[in-house]
C-alpha cells in the first residue's frame, strides 16, 4: 500500500487528536475532559470496528449460512473479558449487590414482553438492513450507499418508538422486574453464571462448526505489499512491515473481540456504559416532540437506565463525541486501508435501509438501546435485560434469514 496512504491516515488522526488536546482548557468547565475522552473512546471503536469488521449482523450471519464461528465467538470473548473487567469495577461502587441498590448508569433495564418485542424486530431490522447499528456508523465512513438511509430509518423508528411507549408501558413494561444478577446471586455467583452461560455457547458454536467438516473459510490472499514485507530481503524495516500490516485485509476475530470488551469495560470508569443510539435517539425525540408527533409525557422512560434519550438543550454531549470519534477513526481506518469506497445509492440501497432502520430504531428504543448498549453492556454489567435481548436478536437474525431464503428462491 502506498506510503502516502499510511502517512494521509495518520495525519488526519494526528490532527483529531490534537485537536481534541488543544480544546481541553476551553471544555474543561463544562465536562470537556468527558468528552475529549469519548471523542478519543469512540476514534479507537470506531478503528477497531472497520478493522476487525466486528458486525453483530454479519457474525450471525456468518454462522446461519455457512457455519463459520469466528465471528459470534469474537463476540462471545468480548462478552467474557467485559463481564470479568466490569464485575471488578462494579464491585468497587456497590459492595454488597444484595443491599437493593442498582450501580449507578449500568444499562439494566426490565424484561418484559416488549423487551423480547425490541430484540425481534432489532434482528429483523439487521437482516433487512444489512448492518447493526454501530456497523452502519462505521460503514458511513466508508462511503456505504445503504447506511444514511438506514440511520435516517432508524431515527424514524425512535419515533415510532416513542409514539407507541405509553401504549407499551401500560401493557408489559410498568409492572416489569429490573433483574440485576448480583443482587440476587452475588458477585461470585453472577459471574460463575453468566461464564457458564458464554462457555456453553462457545462449546454449541464450535460443535456445529465441526459437524460440518471443520473447515475454514479461506482468508483474503494477501496483498502485494504484505507479499513484499514477507519476502526475505525485502529490505522492509521491522517497524514499518507491523505498520503496513495494521492496515491490510483484516484483523483477525480474536483481536476484534478483545478490543472491543476491554474498551467496554474500560468507558464506565470516566463515562457511561458503551451506547451508539443515544444521541440519535434525542435529536428524533427533541424533533418529534417540537412537531407535536408524540406526547410530551412518556410514562416511565426517563427513569429506566439504558441508552437515555431525553431531550437535550445542546447537541455536544459525551454520547455525541462518542459517535463522532467513531466515525472519524472508522474514516482514518477505511482510508488507510484503501476500503474507503463510495458509490451513488441506488432505489433499492434506499428502501432497504428506511426499511431496515425502521425496525432496528423501533427495537433500539423499546429496547433501551441495541446491540451495543442493551446487549453488550447490559450483559457485561449482569442484566438479565441484555442476555434476553440478545437471545431474542440472535433468533430473529435465524428466522429472518431463513424467511430471505425462502423469498429469494
């Protein structure tokens, strides 16, 4: 890969950063250090996502149509490392978890029908849409012709979301439990639990894997520089072949999933819990609500923790910087990567993704937030809520993708 490309990607990363730095005096009467934190947090998801292309949809996917495990296993071992890191954090702010009291903003939110009602139509709407959430922010910043529509979709769905949430409260959410699994089973006991729970499924994957003949899809062929940096004599330095290998092809599974779970982990120590929804999630609401589409008053909404999507008098928030951090650092990876590849939207690029984000902001908001806040958040942090509504994704991904099969034959 051209050297010009490496040097472009990390001169605009360079730039971000000490942009950031050079601001820090200005924010730091108002949070600012919270939120150069989330700008950097988010640059280094948003790295990590493009490289390690660490897509809940496409890992699912992955294991629904050729029983490759790679994928869902990253996910499992970023859900293993975050439970251990965040049970450590947690046991810190709350000593005794049986006292009743929850840790303050862990995204554990009530099982309810309408919970697994959210996770459905959130795999529905990753089916439809191609992409998560999160991956549709970094697929922006590859140029992908279906992710504006998807999110424009999605922030639709928040609003549907919202129009339906008293009916919804009423009927399943009021009278819902909050489970937290400490406070019932003990820090030790939560933990052997939810280990267990990720052990078995690791097991199931690998399994199925190995009915199937145990062969792995093959890897992309390398490119001609990593050809050149492996050839003996090439006359690479060592420094510059690790450099070039950072940005080709793509990272491996494992790497993705322990990236991500430490980087989960880590957030809760100076912000909240990781979320890609909340942000968008306001600006629909502080919308809707101006244009008189949903009621002012949304019975019990504000007091749940998750993804919160009250409205808010200005736009620059930790969330906010969070989702610009990963958008820019998912740009500065695509670039350097030459994956940076946009193409003119076509009307079918179009209808999947209002489509698809419909149903995925639908279920991120009755949900309390998608597969990033509700799933893996929730479940590092003990909620029963997120391993409900990851259960409830991971078999709409199934049928959806059954039902495609079917439609497409």
């Amino acid at each position: 890969m051209p050297l010009s490309i490496h040097a472009l990607a990390a001169a605009a990363l360079l730039v971000g950063v000490l942009g950031v730095a050079q601001g820090l005096p200005q924010w730091a009467a108002s949070g600012g250090r919270t939120l150069a934190f989330a700008w950097l947090v988010g640059a280094a998801l948003g790295l990590v996502l493009q490289r390690a292309r660490f897509c809940f949809y496409c890992h699912a996917r992955d294991w629904f149509e050729g029983r490759d495990p790679r994928g869902l296993l990253s996910i499992v071992l970023a859900l293993g490392i975050g439970v251990v890191a965040t049970t450590a954090v947690l046991g810190a702010w709350v000593p005794d978890p049986r006292a009743g009291s929850l840790p303050p903003d862990m995204h554990i939110g009530p099982v309810s029908g309408v919970l697994v009602l959210a996770g459905l139509a959130f795999g529905l709407g990753m089916v439809v849409s191609g992409s998560c959430i999160s991956a549709h922010w970094y697929r922006l910043a590859e140029g992908s012709a279906v992710a504006p529509f998807a999110l424009l979709g999605t922030a639709l769905g928040f609003i549907l979301g919202f129009k339906s949430w008293n009916a919804l409260y009423s009927w399943s959410v009021a009278d819902a439990p909050v489970v937290w699994l400490p406070a019932h089973l003990g820090y030790g006991g939560a933990l052997l639990l939810q280990g267990s729970v990720l052990l078995a499924v690791a097991a199931w994957l690998w399994r199925g894997f190995a009915r199937q003949g145990g062969q792995m899809p093959a890897e992309p062929a390398a490119s001609a520089v990593s050809a050149r940096v492996d050839s003996p004599g090439a006359g690479v330095p060592p420094l510059g072949a690790a450099w070039a290998r950072l940005w080709q092809g793509r990272w491996p599974y494992w790497l993705g999933g322990l990236a991500v779970g430490v980087i989960g982990a880590l957030v809760i120590v100076r912000m909240r819990p990781l979320g890609v929804t909340a942000t968008l999630g306001s600006a629909a609401r502080s919308w809707a609500q101006g244009l008189g589409w949903i009621p002012d008053r949304l019975n019990g909404l504000d007091g749940f923790a998750g993804c919160a999507t009250a409205p808010t008098a200005h736009w620059l928030t930790p969330n906010a910087a969070l989702i610009g951090g990963l958008v820019a650092g998912a740009f500065v990876a695509a670039l350097a990567s030459r994956q940076f590849a946009p193409r003119w939207p076509t009307w079918r690029d179009a209808s999947r993704g209002v489509a698809g984000g419909v149903l995925l902001g639908w279920g991120a908001m009755t949900g309390l937030g998608c597969t990033i806040g509700t799933l893996l958040s929730g479940s590092m942090a003990g909620a029963l809520s997120g391993w409900v509504f990851g259960a409830a994704v991971f078999a709409a991904v199934g049928l959806g993708l059954a039902a495609k099969r079917r439609l497409l034959r």
